[in-house]
C-alpha cells in the first residue's frame, strides 16, 4: 500500500468536522466523512486490508477490488539527496527552465509568509479568480484559516510577488519528509511572466533544503493544461482509481458557470459567504 497521505492524517478529519455539515463514519484503515473517503482530499485510498462499503465513493493511489483508473492524475518529484540546481537542469523540462529564469529577469520573487489572515487573504484573493475563471465554485476564505490552524507548522504559504503586488500563491502541506501542493494561485495577467513557474521552483527547492523525500504535485485532470504544466516538471506520473458511481468528463454544468460567472462580480468576501452556501459549509 501507499504511504499515509496528508489526507489520512486525523488532522484532515478534525478539519472537516469543524467546517462541514456531516459526521465522521471512518472505519479501521480508511477515513470515511459524509459518504466519501474523503471530501476535498485529492486521493485518499484504504491504508489496510480494510473493506470499502458500498456506496462510498473513494479516490485512491492503489488500485482497490471494483476500482477503476480516473481521469485524474498526481506526479510525484524525488527530491531526496538532490540539489534543486541538478533538478532544474537535469529534470525539469527546458521551457520550464526558460519561464524561471524569466521571472528571475522581470522582477517576480517568491517568499515564505506565515499562513495568517493577512497573508491568507492576499492568497485567497487570486485563489477565487482562479477558481472562478476555471468556473468552478472555490471553497470559503474559512477552510483555509482552519488548514492553517488545524495543521499549524504542516501548512506553508508561498506567495510571489511582483512591483510589491501580490500575483501568485501556493498552499502546501509539508509532512513526513515530503511536500504536497495542494492550492495553485495566481493573476492570468502576469502569467507571462513566469509566476507559476517561480512558484513550483521555489516550492521544489523548498522541498530540497528540508531534506524532503519528494514533492506530491496533487490532483489534475488528464490531458488539462494544469496536467501539461505539471508534466513538465519531470516527476512520476501516477494515477488515481475511483470506486463509486460519479460518471467524469462533462465538465462545468451550465448551473455551475451561470452560478461562478455571478460571483466574478462579487468581492472576496461576498464569493466567501455564498461558496458557504453552496459547498454546505458551517
């Protein structure tokens, strides 16, 4: 079986009871809240011989009696005993490289901030234009201060700055000698400039100064732009199996983009307070 993932941590389902309508029904070797295993984690598979009951849906990296391969993906980069400088030249993908060394030039810079409610606000601000523009429904700025809490030292918050403008974020776990991105953000309008690009670079050597086993890149639709990003970045592609009833590949249904493209013209706080709504958050 695979390692224990951040979102088999106890933490995780502490969290969930904190911010979601449901309760807890986790059995031996498998967390289990609100009929999923489990709600807003990328993957989070059996860690025994444990059976699934019927009708739990459940993402997972191990391949489980019933499952089936996903649309869905994650790409793990090894880390250990490497220099981030050897990665980049010898790893990453020449086009990647290219986009660090231009952030370099037009002036982005990255930085480690405390995930504390200035600094989250600033990350949540880019990260519902992102969500939005993906015509998905973000999650509210609550889930994120409560991550925070809840994981204390385990969460880390890199944001990339330009002109002394905030224009890119990432929200990460950082556990068990390893590093799970979790939450990409950034402005489209400096995409050019290499933002995301700068934030994974700082974000794998991050991972290398702590001595980290490998970085976990987090779910991503195949064949998406999000997949050729991470792609290129030169870690394992693995994918993820599915046990449970959903059908994939529709995409935003029309309820979904009318109800984003209304919340556009919403400030943070107003997205904030109907993503509650919506995602039945407490």
């Amino acid at each position: 079986m695979s390692y224990k993932a951040i979102f088999h941590r106890p933490e995780w389902r502490e969290f969930l009871a904190e911010i979601m309508r449901g309760k807890d029904e986790s059995i031996d070797g498998l967390p289990i809240f609100k009929g999923s295993s489990l709600p807003l984690a990328d993957y989070c598979g059996p860690v025994s011989e444990a059976r699934v009951p019927e009708g739990i849906e459940v993402f997972s990296l191990d391949k489980i009696p019933g499952s089936k391969e996903s649309p869905f993906c994650t790409f793990r980069l090894k880390t250990k005993g490497r220099d981030f400088e050897d990665i980049l030249k010898s790893t990453v993908h020449q086009k990647h490289r290219n986009m660090v060394n231009r952030a370099a030039r037009e002036g982005v810079h990255v930085y480690k901030f405390e995930a504390d409610g200035a600094h989250l606000r600033e990350y949540y601000r880019l990260y519902t234009g992102t969500m939005l523009g993906m015509s998905r429904v973000p999650l509210p700025f609550k889930a994120f201060s409560v991550l925070a809490r809840v994981f204390e030292e385990e969460v880390e918050l890199y944001l990339a700055k330009y002109d002394g403008r905030v224009v890119g974020g990432l929200f990460v776990f950082v556990y068990n000698g390893r590093m799970h991105i979790w939450g990409n953000a950034s402005d489209r309008k400096f995409g050019r400039f290499g933002v995301n690009n700068a934030l994974y670079a700082f974000a794998i050597e991050r991972a290398c100064e702590l001595g980290g086993k490998e970085v976990d890149f987090g779910s991503s639709l195949r064949d998406s732009s999000h997949h050729f990003f991470k792609k290129r970045w030169g870690g394992e592609e693995l994918p993820i199996y599915y046990l449970g009833d959903s059908e994939f590949g529709k995409g935003a249904s029309w309820v979904e983009k009318v109800v984003t493209f209304c919340m556009r013209l919403m400030p943070a706080q107003g997205v904030s307070f109907l993503s509650k709504i919506l995602h039945k958050i407490k």
